[in-house]
C-alpha cells in the first residue's frame, strides 16, 4: 500500500507509554510519513491493553493481528508469519518496535528479513540475566535493527562497542518520562483507592517469570512482602499472570498487602505518585520510579537500568531483606537521587529528527 506508512509495533502494555512519545512528536517533525499503529495481539483485554489507548493520545489500531501465544516460540513463530503476511499486503517505509517483548521481536525479524528498516526504540539495554526471555529479545532486536534509539549515554556507548555503526545510534532519552510528563498533572487529580492516602502506602508490582512462575520463589517474595507490610501497607495491582500462579500455587497474599485489578495507565501513575515507595521488578517501574523521586526497591538479582542505581534511584533488594529495607526508607535512610540526563520529555523529538536525518 501506502510507501509513506511509518509502522509503530505494539505488543504489549508496557510498549503503549513509549511509542506515545514518537507519535505526538511526530506530527512537528515535518516527515514524509504516516504513523500507523499495529498491535500484534500479544497483551489484547482491555485491562492490558485497550483501556490504556485513549489516555495516552492513541488511536484504536490500525493493525490488529489478534496473535497470542502459549510459549515464547509459539507467540514469536506466529507473529512473525502474521506480520509478514501483512506487511506483504500493506508494505511500510519504516517499522518501530519498542522494548523487549515476544511480539517487538517478531516484528524486527519479520521487518528485516522484508528489507524493511528498523528502529528499536528502547535500545543498549543489557542485564546480567542472560537467561532471561527479555534479554535474549532485546540483545536480538539490537542486532538486526537499521536505527537504535538508545535512552542514556551508556547503552549509547555499550552499542557502539559491539560494533554498530556510529550513525545507527543515538542517545535520544526516556521515551516513558515524555509520557509521564505530559500526563502526570491528569494522573494526579485522578481518585487514590478508597482508603489509600498520599504518602500512607507503597505499592508492589511483580510479574517476571523468575518471581512469580516458581512456587519457591513467589512464596519467598510473599513472605518479604509481609515483613514490609508490618510497616507500611502496600497497594498492588495484580498482574494476570501473577494472579493466575497465586491461584496454582494456592498461595495467598499476606495482611497489609491489598490486592487491586490492573489499573489503566493514568490510574496507575497517579497511585505511583503519591506513594511512599514502590517494590517492583518492573523495569518501566523503576524507571518512572526515578522520575518521581521516589524510593524504588527492586526486586530482583540485576537490572538492565544500571543507570537507576548510580544516580541513586533504586536500590536492588532481596525478598528476605525487604523489610528492613521499608523500615530505613520511612526512616529516612535513602540517598539524595540526581537527575538523569535526557530524561527530560524530549526523547520523542530526538527520535523524529535521528529518522528525518536518515531520510535525508
């Protein structure tokens, strides 16, 4: 079809805040492209996904592929042959994925092997869990893609010394800080849960294969869980996977900790916001985390955002230690965080004038 489409690629929730960043910056970077949004299909009910179109300033997709999987092999595999039946059929100038899930990987593939560009929004990002599905996707996604749209100078750097060519990179910035930014004065003035007050709550997120797939593993994170509510009562959004292992495993959640549905991205940043701190083993968490200045305990052996922990965002706990590690934030005993640069709203504009250099 149309050779001036610019394909931005969701899969799942968390890429939705970060391509929104691209697409308002868009229409200002005077391009010779129409964004069109294309949704594999891998996050698809509304609580996941949908619900979150209109906050955000997104349209319903243009695209919807309706493509699910019950392993990684099955969503990759079936993605890639319903992306390339589609690109075949309306073929774009340019593909944009974002971050480091099932679906962003096959539509790089499936990109590439079409002779289509790429960007990689979200790109340089390693962790020292080589094991884990997202870094084996997000090192994939990196070695394949024409553009890679870093969010810090180090993953800038760290991609240039594995040999990328000095005009594919670029250190443009956080592309979620240009979404919270723009939406945090609405998130704000959304309602706190009854019974929550600002400042009186933490809030938990979990939904890594590593913490919630293993009965072992989820019930030790449970039980640190329970130590941090002695302290301070947490508010968590259950994640549908996290839930459905609770039920299989038969565990529960401890007192202290109140469980709440998935929260439509507004919602959910304005309960972010005005919390005391938050235990996540969300990257996107820990990243608005570090906007917010607000304490951000990790919930995991390693994070792929070093970068949170030099400039004294985050701080990486273990489930044994997360009580005491509540009890020294409410008493104080965190470091004065400093600001990281480019994250400052601009990223999306970065990311328009890298691509309208390459157009030349």
């Amino acid at each position: 079809m149309s050779a001036g489409e610019l394909h931005l690629v969701a899969a799942a929730r968390p890429n939705l805040p970060k391509l929104s960043a691209l697409w308002h910056a868009l229409p200002g970077a005077g391009l010779p492209l129409r964004p069109v949004l294309l949704h594999t299909g891998q996050h698809a009910d509304p609580a996941m996904f949908g619900d979150h179109l209109a906050p955000l300033g997104l349209p319903a997709p243009d695209i919807a592929l309706g493509i699910q999987g019950r392993s990684h092999a099955e969503t990759t595999g079936r993605s890639m042959m319903a992306l390339e039946a589609a690109w075949r059929a309306r073929r774009p100038a340019w593909v944009v994925v974002a971050g480091d899930v099932d679906g962003a990987l096959a539509a790089a593939l499936a990109a590439r092997k079409l002779g289509l560009p790429v960007a990689h929004l979200e790109a340089g990002l390693r962790g020292e869990e080589t094991d884990m599905p997202e870094e084996i996707n997000r090192r994939a996604i990196d070695a394949v893609s024409t553009l890679l749209w870093a969010p810090e100078a180090g993953s800038a750097a760290r991609l240039l010394a594995e040999g990328h060519s000095p005009g594919a990179v670029r250190a443009v910035g956080n592309a979620m800080v240009d979404t919270l930014l723009r939406s945090l004065p609405a998130a704000r003035a959304r309602p706190l849960p009854e019974g929550l007050e600002p400042g009186g709550y933490g809030v938990v997120t979990l939904h890594r294969a590593a913490n919630v797939d293993d009965a072992g593993a989820f019930g030790a994170l449970l039980a640190g869980l329970a130590g941090a509510a002695a302290r301070l009562p947490l508010a968590w959004p259950v994640h549908p996977r996290a839930l459905a292992r609770l039920a299989a495993y038969g565990l529960a959640l401890p007192p202290g900790v109140r469980a709440l549905p998935p929260l439509p991205y507004l919602d959910f940043l304005g309960l972010l916001a005005r919390a005391r701190l938050v235990a996540t083993d969300s990257g996107g968490v820990t990243e608005e985390a570090a906007v917010l200045d607000l304490p951000c305990l990790v919930l995991r052996r390693g994070t792929e955002r070093p970068v949170t922990l030099t400039h004294g965002t985050s701080r990486l706990v273990t489930p044994g230690g997360l009580g005491d590690v509540v009890a020294a934030v409410l008493a104080g005993d965190w470091p004065r965080s400093r600001p990281i640069p480019l994250w400052d709203g601009h990223a999306g504009a970065r990311m328009a004038a890298h691509l309208a250099e390459m157009l030349g």
